[in-house]
C-alpha cells in the first residue's frame, strides 16, 4: 500500500532526521506521490520540504528542480514555478541544475509576458 510507504517514510524522516539518509526517504515519498498516485500537490510539496529541512543534502537541489516542474507541467503554476528555479540558481549557482533554471525561468518569463 502506497500510503502506509509514505508513513514509513515519514517516520524515517521525524526520527533519523539527523541521517544521511532522510532526505533520501522523503524523497522517495515524493516520488510514491508523483508517479504511483499521480498526486502532484503532494508530490511538489513533498519535493520542497526535501529543500526546506535538508538545504545542505545533496539531493536538495534535485528535489528543488522537481518541485518546480511539477508546478510548471503538471500544476500548471508557473509562479510557483518560478520561485522555485530561482531559487535554485540564488542557493546553488555552481550546479549543472542552476543553469537548466535559468533557462526554465527565461521560457517561463517569455510566456508570461505574452
């Protein structure tokens, strides 16, 4: 059951939050959310708090970059979208993700001057 996953991996998270190893699990929930249950709230929400309680993980920048497609392809909100790469390239400049935001954030801004 995906649910009861997603509460494993929750409980992973609230107790090892100090492991290397939960942003991994939250991650992983998101990942149930988007392409198990096709929730893509939960999944983007998922994704971001990966960057919120982990900024210094590894994967913070990834979990960051798909929140924003989410809100971009799926959610259809490309504010929040946005504000997600722009973050990306404000928090982590040097990384392959930040010049793939900056892009992302050049199309969305021609769209929405349209």
């Amino acid at each position: 059951d995906y649910n009861q996953a997603i509460q494993l991996y929750a409980t992973v998270v609230a107790d090892f939050k100090d492991d290397l190893k939960a942003p991994y699990a939250l991650t992983e929930s998101a990942r149930i959310y988007e392409d198990r249950l096709k929730d893509y709230a939960n999944a983007a929400t998922v994704y971001e708090k990966v960057y919120q309680l982990f900024p210094d993980s590894n994967i913070a920048a990834e979990s960051l970059f798909a929140a924003a497609e989410i809100n971009e392809k799926k959610i259809k909100n490309s504010e929040a979208a946005l504000a997600h790469y722009r973050t990306i390239v404000d928090s982590y400049p040097t990384t392959d993700l930040a010049e793939k935001a900056n892009k992302r954030i050049t199309k969305l801004s021609k769209n929405s001057s349209k």
